[in-house]
C-alpha cells in the first residue's frame, strides 16, 4: 500500500521543520502547499511543492485538492499548519474583525481543508489528519480570547471528525504546542529559556508517530508544552 502525505503551511516556521522531518520518512510522496511556491517536481525527486491561494475561500480548497487523485491502493495524511495569532486585548476591547478574522484563519481555513480532505480519503484506501491546535485552547489565557477560542474550536472539530471519521477509514488528532522554538518568538521573547522551547522537527516527530498509528489513534489533542534536555 502506498502512502501519500499532503502538507500545508510548509513555508512557515513550523512548516518548514515539519516538512524537513517528514520528508526524511516512508512516504512515497508528499505535496507541500505554499503560498508562494510553484508546481514543480524534480526528477526523482518525491516532494511536489504547489502554489495555493486564500485558503479561506472554498473554491480555493477545491483547486488545491484537484492535484490529488484519490487511489483505493493509497493511504493519504495530511498536516496543516495553517492558523495564525493575535492578542493583547481584553474581551471588551476586541473588535469584532479581529473576532472573524481569528476564526477565519484558525478555524474556517482548517475546517475546509478537513472536508475536502475527507472526501479524498473516503475514495482511497484511508488515512489521517493532524491539525495544529494551541495549548490555550483547552487552556484559556487572558488576552488571547479571540485566538484561544478560534483554536477550542478546532479541537471540538478534530474530535467530532475522529467520530465520524470511522465510516471512512479516517483517523484525527490535532497538536497543541505552547511556545514553539521559531525566529520570530526568539525575537518576541529575547530573555526567555529557548532549551525549554518546542521544535519544529519535534512537531514532525509527533505527527509521524501519530500517522504511522492512524487506525487506532485518533481523536486525541497531544500537548506539548516544554521539552527536557536528556
């Protein structure tokens, strides 16, 4: 059986450690869907990276799929990074587009690629999907409501779709890291112990475990908060 793994959001921080970790495993081919790549593939070469555009927009969704055919001979996987932060503000001082917009990103981006994703996995042979959550979101912290919330919402998402998802040989977990060891929380944070920090890679790490166990992990939301030195 064949594994295809489809990554979005591989040009980011995160995406890219991601990226680096998985595409060193067993995956006969992996799509990385970047905003600002273009569709090329080289020769012998398993990594397909293609251009997409506002993930927001469902027609949008649509186009990026179209470059995956589903296969009854395939397990397919996919991990998103899409989402993004904002905070600072009270409740009370939130303005309502920051709301839309945290949800927008976090948690509408993410739900349409979890849909069209399902329809490919329920024409092959079966898969998983691992999103990336926040720890705030089973964790609330004040001044990150409107992004905490966006982020609860997703997990509620995961959770239902791992329920559901048994009718089509579909598992979902999501990832929910604290701080993540990127340059732009070193420059956010300058004073701060970055050895505690999670890595990249370290995210990739988990979901390759979580996807080499798809048929019977699912529905679980891994913190992960602080790394130890050993």
């Amino acid at each position: 059986m064949k594994k295809e793994l489809l990554i979005f959001g591989a040009n980011g921080a995160l995406g890219q450690g991601v990226t680096k970790t998985l595409s060193q495993k067993d995956f006969d081919k992996i799509y990385t869907f970047n905003s600002n790549a273009t569709l090329e593939k080289e020769p012998g070469d398993k990594i397909i990276n293609i251009k997409i555009k506002d993930l927001t927009k469902e027609e949008n969704v649509i186009e990026a799929f179209s470059f995956i055919k589903p296969d009854t001979d395939t397990y397919f996987f996919l991990f998103s990074t899409i989402g993004g932060f904002w905070g600072g503000e009270f409740i009370w001082e939130t303005k309502f587009e920051d709301w839309n917009r945290m949800n927008q990103l976090n948690l509408n981006t993410n739900f349409l690629l979890a849909k069209h994703f399902s329809w490919l996995v329920k024409a092959s042979a079966g898969g998983s999907i691992c999103l990336t959550a926040a720890f705030t979101a089973e964790n609330p912290e004040a001044m990150k409501g409107a992004y905490g919330v966006s982020k609860s919402a997703l997990v509620h998402m995961i959770k239902t779709l791992a329920l559901e998802g048994r009718e089509i040989n579909l598992s979902a977990n999501a990832i929910s890291p604290y701080i993540i060891d990127t340059p732009a929380n070193r420059d956010w944070m300058k004073d701060a112990d970055t050895n505690k920090w999670i890595k990249p890679e370290e995210v990739g790490e988990l979901a390759y475990s979580l996807f080499t166990n798809f048929n019977y992990v699912s529905g679980n939301v891994i913190t992960m908060k602080e790394r130890f030195i050993v």
